[in-house]
C-alpha cells in the first residue's frame, strides 16, 4: 500500500526541500490548485493532483477540492480498527499519512482598511482547517504539518528512526492551535462594531495570543513571564527594540502605558511614567519645550521612568533628555540625528510602535479568580459641549485650556486621581489613594508654588466639600469633576464662595 502525503499550504516558505524529503522518504505527494503547481513546475517534485485521486475536479473557483471522502476516509480511518481499513478497501480509499496544510491569510486580509466583505469571505479557509483536523485527530497514525519552521526537524526524522508518536502529538496539538487562532479572526472580525448583530461584549469570548518571546521573569523574579501578541498587533509589526537590552515585564507594563497617555492627545504629548502612572506630560506645539515642561512636573521622579512620545522624536529634544537616567522610550519613530544620540546610552532601551495599533481595538481585560472582567477600552473624544459650568465664575479661555487638558490627564491616573495643570502641563498629581482628599493634598505638596493659579481634574465625584476647600487654599482657581454627589451643592458652594468656576462633565474616569 503506497504512503501518501497530501499538500496544500498558501505560505509555501521552505516547502520545496520539504517535499524533495518526503518523496526521498518514499512518499507519494499528492497535492491542489497552486500548491500543484508550484511543486510541479517550481520545484520539480513529482506530484500528482487531488482531482486524480479523487475522481472528481475542483468546483466553483477552487472552493471544494479537498471535501471528499477519499480524502477524509483517508485520513480519519483508525489503522488498528480493521473494520475501518475493510471499509477503505471496499471503496478504493488509500490511508493518507502525512498532511502539510496552511491557511489562507485570513488575518492579514481584514487588517487592510480596504478590504471588502466580499474580499474577506474568500479567505475564509473551509478545506484547509478540515483537513487539519481531520489529521490531528488521528494523530496516532497521521502526521499533520501546519507550521514551515517545522519542515527541518521532521525532514532530518524522516531521514532518519522517523516520528515518534509524541512527536505527532506534538504537531497535533499545534494544528488544533492553529485552526482555533483562525477561527477565532474570522469570528472577531464578523463580530466587528460596524455589525448589527450582538452586544458589544459577546456571550463568548475566545481570546487568541501567540508567543513572541520569554521573559527573564514576570513582575517579581520569582514569577514566569512571557510577552504574547494579539494577531492584530503582529499584523501590524507590533513594536520594534531599536536600541538596548530586551525589555522587562515591568518596562512592557509602564511602555504601554506611557503610549496610551500620549495617544490620547492630539496635540505634540510627551509623557514621563512611573509605576504606570504619568508622573510628568505636557502638551506644546515645540516638542523640545513639550518634553522640558514633562520633565519638571516631577523631576525626581522622573528617574528611572519611561518617556513616552505621540511624534517623531526630534534632534533638539533627544539632547535635551542628556543627563536624565530613563529605562525606556517609547515613539511612533525617529529622527536619524536623535536615534544616533540615543543609541549612545548604553543602559536604554528605545522602542518605535506602529501608529497603527490602535489602543481602543479590542477589549480591556482584567483576570480575576476564577474568570475574567471585560470592558470596552476608556477612549474616545469627549463633547465638551455637553460640560457644564456650576459656579458663579465660568472658567477663562486659558483656564478652560487647562481643564481640557487635565480632564484628559486625570483618565490615565490611578484612582482616586487627582490632576494639577497649568499651561497644559502636569504639575502635581495624587494617585491611588484610599481617600479623595488626600490625593489633593499629595498633588498640591508636588505642585508646591505652581499650584497657585493652577486648576484641578477629578476622575470622580467629590463626596465633601473639603476637596474643593483644601484645592483653594493651595492656589487652584478652577476644577473639573463629574458631579453627581449627593452632596455637590456643598462643593459649589465652597467653590462660590473662594471665586472658584467648576465644571460639571457628567462622565467618571476611574482607573483601578
């Protein structure tokens, strides 16, 4: 009885060697569409076609050519069970033993904003995971082959005391992954938000990540960690290490969050983060004067901190950051001048991240014991429009600048969040504290004389007036908060009564 291996991949990296090893081991290749073509008149393998074998042709465009029982039979008869091999024999089906498959490109068909609907059901791949599974199934006396980076090991087995049953285990395995990643983009892609169908959050989720890399540890040494990657994102490049030692976990952690603040400004944004939280930003049309003015809203805790850009990181700025000890930059790119300074420190890491990531794609997720917590990401414009004044005095043209820009700040502060701003800069900020007002005091103390004149952003309702009194004696002139307090008119009130204008949103940002 002759072995047959059956080939039909759309990457065909590295198949032509990889077929020569099969023929060489004795192998009969049997193959569909382009794959046939390729190893026929390409590489000069000898392969006959699946239509030869089946008896039947490939139909409407190439969409059946596999969905056959010689094929199936083939693969998914148990070779201990002689019912099943009486049954092959009965209907002329010969065992296929070796399955090399992969599918269409799925993923990086929808990731072109041009991509038609018509264009992205075309590469739904049908013949392709049900080969796959088919053969995974049947592991025990079938080798499936979905990944070319396998190609050279199991060449050099075949070349040698052949597969093991562990090993098909393994490829198994990796066919099942495989398959499930790409049902899984082809069922997020039909669950898309432009969709009439379904929630926003779906009764089901299935999340799937690959591996980029291993981590020497997690957030502490004694923890495991590893960076993995959404199909979206590696689509998209994902991030490139363009300078230093690979990255932490903890430098991954204050990286992203160093690009989320300054993705939500339109303006040039330079972030300085600590611990997640930015301990420094500011906006300004020179990014140089941009980044100086981040840097002085903290300037001690700025060591050692991530530095986050929203634009080309210029010359000028990289000379500016001499002298300040950072872990790790993080921009949409850079300058041929300023990469060159930065690559001179040896201790820092500089990242460039795709523009095209965008970070309110997908979900927000938080793990908790036993599950999992879902959200829609905290991102988007808000319509200042629909903000009410509350007070007496209504902001000035500068002071409502400022409101705008520390509203924005306050959403990327641990809660209870409070922002200090002035000339849109961050000057002072109180994070995860257990009460409100201490988060006052701790952004005023940070602030210290540039509180005066300064205004103040909430991510949440103040419960009691002395928020509003302890921000006045400091020097605040102007506050933006939710509302919805039970007891808010005590807040106006005391905002009254020290001239203060406060602004109602109507919107909480809390940041857990």
């Amino acid at each position: 009885m002759p072995r047959l291996a059956l080939i039909s991949v759309y990457d065909k990296t590295g198949l032509a060697p990889f077929a020569r090893a099969l023929h060489n081991a004795g192998y009969s290749l049997v193959s569909t569409g382009g794959t046939y073509d390729f190893l026929a008149n390409e590489a000069g393998v000898p392969v006959s076609k699946v239509s030869d074998l089946t008896g039947f042709p490939e139909i409407l465009e190439g969409r059946v050519k596999t969905l056959h029982p010689r094929i199936h039979g083939g693969l998914l008869a148990r070779r201990d069970d002689p019912d099943h091999l009486s049954q092959l024999a009965s209907h002329n089906i010969d065992p296929i033993d070796v399955v090399v498959s992969n599918l269409y490109p799925f993923q990086q068909t929808v990731s072109n904003p041009h991509t038609t609907l018509a264009d992205a059901l075309e590469n739904i791949d049908i013949g392709g995971p049900s080969m796959l599974r088919a053969a995974a199934k049947n592991f025990p006396a079938v080798t499936v082959v979905c990944d070319p980076s396998d190609y050279g090991w199991i060449a050099d087995k075949l070349d040698g005391a052949g597969l093991t049953a562990t090993d098909r285990r393994v490829l198994a395995h990796k066919a099942f992954r495989h398959v499930s990643r790409y049902d899984s983009a082809v069922a997020s892609y039909l669950a898309a938000p432009e969709s009439t169908l379904g929630d926003a959050l779906p009764s089901e989720l299935s999340l799937t990540y690959t591996k980029a890399h291993d981590l020497r540890y997690g957030e502490n040494p004694h923890q495991q960690g590893a960076l993995y990657r959404s199909s979206s994102a590696a689509e998209n490049d994902g991030d490139q290490l363009l300078h230093g030692k690979a990255l932490s976990f903890n430098n991954i952690v204050d990286a992203d969050a160093a690009w989320r603040v300054v993705s939500d400004f339109e303006a040039t944004t330079v972030a300085v983060i600590k611990h997640t939280n930015p301990c420094g930003l500011a906006s300004h049309p020179d990014q140089k004067e941009a980044y100086t003015r981040a840097f002085q809203g903290d300037t001690v805790s700025a060591y050692g901190g991530i530095v986050g850009f929203n634009s080309t990181v210029e010359e000028s700025t990289a000379q500016a950051m001499r002298g300040v000890f950072y872990e790790v930059i993080i921009a949409p790119a850079y300058s041929p001048q300023a990469l060159a300074l930065l690559k001179r420190r040896k201790n820092l890491r500089v990242i460039q991240r795709n523009a095209r990531i965008d970070v309110g794609s997908g979900y927000d997720l938080r793990p908790i014991t036993g599950g999992l917590l879902v959200q829609t990401p905290d991102v988007g414009q808000e319509d200042t429009s629909t903000w009410k004044v509350v007070t007496e005095r209504t902001p000035d043209e500068r002071e409502m600048r400022d409101l705008e820009f520390a509203w924005k700040a306050a959403k990327h502060v641990k809660s209870n969040a409070i922002v200090l701003a002035k000339d849109r800069s961050l000057i002072g900020m109180g994070a995860g504290q257990p009460n409100r007002v201490t988060s006052v005091f701790l952004a005023l103390r940070a602030a210290g004389d540039q509180a005066e004149g300064g205004v103040l952003a909430s991510d949440a309702f103040f419960p009691f007036s002395d928020n509003v009194i302890t921000a006045a004696d400091g020097g605040v002139t102007a506050i933006i908060q939710p509302g919805g307090s039970i007891r808010d008119q005590d807040s106006i009130d005391a905002a009254n009564s020290r001239g203060l204008a406060m602004v109602f949103t109507g919107a909480r940002h809390f940041r857990h």
